[in-house]
C-alpha cells in the first residue's frame, strides 16, 4: 500500500444481526410491498445471520425449529408439481395449505430461497417433494428457454432462469428443465458492453449479469451432467471482465449500469461474478470495504448508499461481499468465512445443501 | 359523488360477497403488519376469488389493492382476467395505467400488465422476433384492424414512454418496455424516428447509458438501423463528437467499442483520433478544426484514463515486442496515477499481454 490508509470503521455486526432479527419478528405497514415476495426478505435476514455467524447465538434451538416449520408450510403440490409459496398472503383461512389452486400458487425464486433457507437452518429435506419440484421447473420454463416466475404467468427473465438453474444443480438432477435451450435464451441477453440484460435487447445490469454467469457456471460444473456448451469464449470473458471491474466507482463501490452510482448490492453481484470468472483478485479490496463501511446505518442493517435506510435486502448482499473480498489486513470486526459464489450462500451451507437436497446423498 | 365506505365489510354494496381472513398457520416469520384497509381489501379478494366472481366491483377491489401494494401480483393476474372476461375497453385500462406507471414506475408488474393490454389492442404482425408476453391467443375482435390506427396508437405508445423518462431517465422498466414494444410490433415506421428520439436524450445527458444502449439496440442489435458503411461512419463520428465534448464518459466509449466489435473494425482505425485524448491539454491553435478527428474541447480533463485505455487496446491489438512495450508503458500509467482504483486490473493485463507474448 503506497500511503497509510485511515483506519477501517468497525463492522457493526451485532447492530446488523439486530436489524435481522427485528424484521424477522415482524415488519411494519409501511412493508406491505414485500407481502409478495416475504420468503426472499427471510432469506436475506437468516443469511445474513449465518453469514455474521450468530443464527445459533442469537435464536434457540426452539427459534429455529419454529422458523423451519413456517418455511415448510410454504410448500405447496398441485397440477403444476411442488414449489414455495411468499407467504399465505393468498391462501384463505380453512383451506388445506399443502395444496394450491389457481391463485395461491408455487413461485420460482421463493423456491430457491427457501431451499437456501432451510439449509442454513440445517434441515434435512425429508419433507422435500422432489418429483414434485421437477415438475414445477417442467412447467415453468417457457418455449424461448427463459422461466415464468410461476406457473402460467407471463412474467419472466434472467433471474428466473438463474433460480431454475441454481435448484437444479442443489437437487443434482437437471431433468427438470431444457439447458441448452435455456442457455440460449441467456446468451440472447448478453449486450454489447459485455454485461447481460434482464430480457433480450435489454440494457447490461449487474444483478441480471451475475445471473447469468451463474446459471452458465452451474450447468458447466454440474457433476452429473457433462455439457459441451463452452461457458464464454475467450474474447466475450475479456470484454465481461472490463466491464465488470468498470463498474467499480472511484469511491470502492459497484455500480450496476456504466456511468451510474455505486450501490452495495452490485459490490456483491460485480464482486461475485468477477470471483464466477475465475478473477477475484483483480479487485482492490480496500475501497471497497471502505464503501461499505460507509453504507452501514447508524441503527443497525446496511444500506444502498451512504447516507440512506438500510434494508433486509443490502444488508445481506454487502456481508456476502465481504464473505467474498474480506479486507487483506482483517481487523476482526471484518473478518467472514467463504461465500459459494455460485449458490449465494456461505460456504457450508452451500454444502449441506449439496448433500442434502438430492435425492440420494453422494457417497 | 359519496365517498366509498374506507372497508368493504361496511359498504352495503359488498354485503353479498364474504370475505376470507388470511389462512393462519404455524407462528408466522417476518409478519407484516397490514393496515385495516389493506387486511380488508384482501380478506374480499380471497373471497372473490373462491367464487370467481368476474364484475366491475372486482376490478375496483383489485385497483384498491394494487394502490396499497402495486407488487401484489395475483391483483394484477386477476385484474387482467376479469378485464378480457367483462370484455372490458382496454383502452380505457391503459389511460388509467398511464397513471399508475407513473406513479409506481419501480414496479415490474405495471410494466408487464402495460405488456398485456397493448399485446391485445394491437394486432402483432407475423414476423415479430419477440415472444408475447401472454400465453393467450390474440381474441381479434379486441384489436383494431386499420393498420394506419394501429400505427398512430404505437406512436402514442412511444409518447407516452417519453414522458415516463422524463420523469426518470434512467428507469430500467421503461426502458426495457420501449425495447419489447418496438421488437415485437416490429413496424418499420417505428422504427425510423428512434435515433433521432434517443439523440435528444444524450444531448440532455450525455451520460445516460440507458440511451446509449437503447442507440446501439436501435442501430444494430435489432436489425432494423440503417445499414451500410455509411451508417457505421455516421455512428462512429457522432461517438467521436460526444467523446470531444466530455471525454471522460464510459458510456460512449462502451458505444464506440461496440460499434468496431460489432462491425469486425480493427481499433487502430481510431488511432489519431484517440492520441490527443491521452495527453495532457496544450495550448493548440483553435483554428485547427478537423471534422473526421474532433479534438477534445477546451476545458476537457485530461489526460483521459478510458482514451489511455483504448489506446493500449490499439498497440495490443497490433502486436509484435515494440507495440506491446508501447501497451505496458499505458497500461503502467493507468495503474500508478490515472486510474489507480484499477490498478490491479492494468497489472493484470500487463501480465496477460506479455504472457501471450513468450
Ligand atoms: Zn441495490
């Protein structure tokens, strides 16, 4: 280091596991928004207690037991095979929650998340239909190889296909969807700039990028399932990488698009997918650290940006971050454990997934 | 008019219909606590939609939600189905939508129902490269058949995206709604005033990347821009005058880079215009104008790391032991005093270049 950098603020790890804990207790009205998508913002907050490393000191055994039985009541089998549910927000008082008609159904990226959630929660998926699971990818990937988020609906991009990808590879079983035709749909996103859109024509973002690279970097490693597809060729993995380590703001922080400003989250989707391509050492960890050390809240939780609210959301995507790219001269408060990259998870509970979810433990 | 009671539980108007609380099972994680009007709202919704009542009072109770939580996407699911069963004006629903994307203009789902209601109004022609949003056959005697309407109906379409950008110019929906709007219509008109649409844009901000792209889209990756030499030169010397104007601006290299990628046009063509963009600002005679290779303007900063950048891009591309070494000495530059954030990224491609080289 050529000059003597400022000291680092402290992480303030406990006052972010306390954000963590408050949500999961219960969120204001001014939160209804996340009524539709409230198994994600569980899994942020149990995520980011596993990456702090104090889900079991700051929940009891009875905590977790009872936080395993809500993420499993959100799983549902119908005419379109077994997925997770948000939440109830539109199952009816009286009705059998372990079935869904036409409006309550399975959702894709809240099934990926809940099998990330009760991984770090350690359960051992007897309860996991996994025909059923099968059946609901089958059914939700549509003829231009891109997901619906759920069954008949008409929504759909590149997180939906990295979710379908990411609960194929944890089920080791890649039957339940068509990879080459969706990895044709992904490469239909890639842009001019190096990054990948949300859809076809689409400008280059972060988060979608990372989805990508991702879903392309799981189906190659995948153990039981040899795909010739190279992941990118070499002059597309060069131009990829410029435009990730672009991103990275003169303040230490990512931004998702060129020319805009930093946000914690992209350090995480830019961060991991430079680590996806085999790179990581090419970013200078230290600003970075600084710029999330900037974006913690004064009352606990992590946000955007300097200066702003922190949420569920940021918080748990600026710690995996840093599970990716700790500061080289670790002062304790920053220290972590390796992230899997590919999973979005800490490094053993992307594990225990792997040994738990497929249908026969690897031997 | 009275204002509607605040609950449906005592509005006369909905004493038929009865409502179903929210299912409640083991004790629930991350809970939400609703407002009565919202617990209300819903309790009805769950109601009608165990009788699968299809009526205009539905879609008052779905608007009603939708304005509480604007990602609620069962709201919308429903409310598009009770539209096409009550046979609804569709163009109706989309002036009260020109409100509410306006309004929730960070919400996936206004955009996507937006994707639905124009997928039905106009007819898509045959040769459309996008795939419908909807999985529901177009019911033709919705759509206007006079193509010279469907046109001007596109047209509005357009104008009414301009005027959501102008409130955000960089708002990722709407901009993804502009690119699936002209793909799928695919209507060769459309197409023709987009350059000079998105032109104002980057004069207004010249760092919208969000333009550029949509500029890119619209040139080349949709295959419908102009094609030719020409254009390509055209593309290049309005990247070279907005470089002029504010050199240090990802946005237009990133165009630029693309328009010579996309075009197999080796980088050393922009040679002479890039060196005095690597150096540090003279005095030069302001009388030299030269149109093919604009200098930069005069209170341009400069030296510019992403000209350093391209430049070393041109001595690598050439090849060979002096062109590298020439390479190195930027690259060097770059990563102990132009763009020192980078640094480790320029030593890297040092390492790379000379690697290739052995
Ligand atoms: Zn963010």
């Amino acid at each position: 280091m050529s000059e003597s950098p400022e000291p680092l603020p402290k992480l303030s790890r406990n006052g972010h596991a306390l954000h963590c804990i408050r949500c999961l207790s219960g969120l204001p009205s001014s939160q209804m928004e996340m009524d539709a998508s409230r198994l994600a913002l569980v899994f942020y907050c149990l995520g980011s207690l596993d990456l702090l490393g104090v889900l079991e000191s700051k929940s009891s055994n009875t905590d977790r037991e009872a936080w395993r039985e809500w993420v499993w009541e959100q799983q549902a089998t119908g005419g379109y095979g077994t997925g997770f549910r948000p939440s109830s927000f539109m199952i009816g008082a009286g009705s059998n929650a372990a079935e869904y008609g036409e409006y309550d159904a399975p959702h894709l990226i809240m099934t990926y998340t809940a099998l990330l959630s009760l991984s770090i929660l350690r359960d051992d998926f007897s309860r996991l239909n996994r025909a059923g699971l099968l059946k609901f990818l089958e059914h939700c990937q549509r003829s231009d190889g891109s997901f619906c988020s759920f069954p008949n609906s008409t929504e759909s991009d590149l997180r939906s296909v990295y979710c379908a990808f990411a609960i194929s590879s944890m089920l080791d079983d890649w039957s339940g969807i068509d990879v080459p035709l969706a990895l044709s749909f992904i490469s239909r996103c890639r842009t001019y700039e190096g990054g990948y859109g949300q859809e076809p024509y689409a400008e280059a973002q972060g988060g979608t990028t990372y989805c990508a690279l991702a879903a392309i970097h799981l189906a190659v490693s995948s153990p039981s399932k040899s795909l010739s597809t190279p992941p990118l060729t070499p002059a597309q993995r060069r131009q990829t990488i410029r435009w990730l380590v672009h991103n990275q703001h003169a303040s230490g922080g990512f931004r998702g698009r060129t020319e805009k400003d930093p946000d914690a989250c992209y350090c995480f989707w830019c961060g991991a997918s430079l680590q996806i391509l085999d790179v990581k050492a090419l970013v200078d960890t230290r600003p970075l650290t600084e710029f999330l050390g900037k974006c913690q809240f004064k009352f606990g939780g992590i946000a955007k940006a300097p200066g702003e609210h922190s949420d569920p959301f940021h918080t748990y995507l600026s710690l995996a971050a840093l599970g990716i790219y700790p500061p080289e001269i670790p002062e304790e408060s920053w220290r972590f454990d390796t992230l899997d990259p590919l999973l979005n998870a800490k490094e053993d509970t992307a594990r225990w997934a792997r040994d738990n979810i497929p249908l026969k433990p690897r031997s | 008019m009275d204002t509607p009671p605040a609950l449906y539980a005592e509005d006369p108007a909905w004493a038929d219909v009865v409502p179903i609380p929210q299912y409640e099972g083991v004790s629930p994680l991350a809970p939400i606590f609703y407002t009565p009007e919202y617990k209300d709202a819903t309790d009805y919704f769950r109601g009608i939609l165990k009788t699968g009542e299809t009526s205009e009072r539905v879609l008052e109770l779905t608007e009603r939600i939708i304005r509480m939580n604007p990602a609620h996407y069962t709201a919308w699911q429903y409310r598009y189905k009770t539209l096409l069963a009550l046979g609804s004006n569709l163009e109706d629903e989309l002036r009260l939508m020109d409100m509410y994307c306006i309004k929730y203009l960070k919400t996936y789902q206004v955009w996507h129902h937006r994707r639905l209601l124009v997928t039905l109004l106009l007819p898509a022609p045959s040769t459309s490269p996008s795939p419908s949003p909807s999985s529901n056959p177009n019911p033709t005697h919705l759509q206007t058949s006079n193509p010279t309407l469907a046109l001007l109906q596109l047209q509005e379409e357009l104008d009414f995206i301009s005027r959501c950008l102008s409130a955000d110019t960089k708002n990722y929906h709407t901009w993804s709604y502009r690119q699936w709007l002209l793909s799928y219509f695919n209507h060769p008109r459309l197409w023709r005033g987009e350059v000079k649409w998105v032109e104002r844009l980057i004069t207004e901000d010249v760092r919208n990347n969000s333009a550029w792209h949509h500029r890119f889209f619209v040139v080349f990756a949709s295959g419908h821009g102009e094609k030719g030499e020409d254009a390509v030169r055209e593309e290049i010397a309005y990247a070279k005058q907005k470089i002029s104007l504010a050199p240090n601006n990802a946005s237009v290299w990133n165009y630029l880079r693309g328009v010579l990628d996309h075009t197999h046009m080796p980088y050393s063509t922009l040679k002479s215009f890039v060196e005095p963009y690597t150096v540090e600002q003279e005095g030069r005679s302001e009388d030299v104008v030269d149109l093919e290779d604009p200098l930069p303007s005069a209170g341009a900063e400069l030296p510019c790391a992403l000209a350093i950048e391209f430049l070393a891009d041109v001595h690598e591309q050439e090849g060979g032991v002096e062109a590298v070494r020439k390479a190195v000495e930027l690259w060097k530059s770059l990563a102990n005093e132009y763009d020192t954030i980078r640094k480790k990224y320029w030593e890297y491609r040092i390492r790379e270049a000379l690697a290739t080289q052995q």
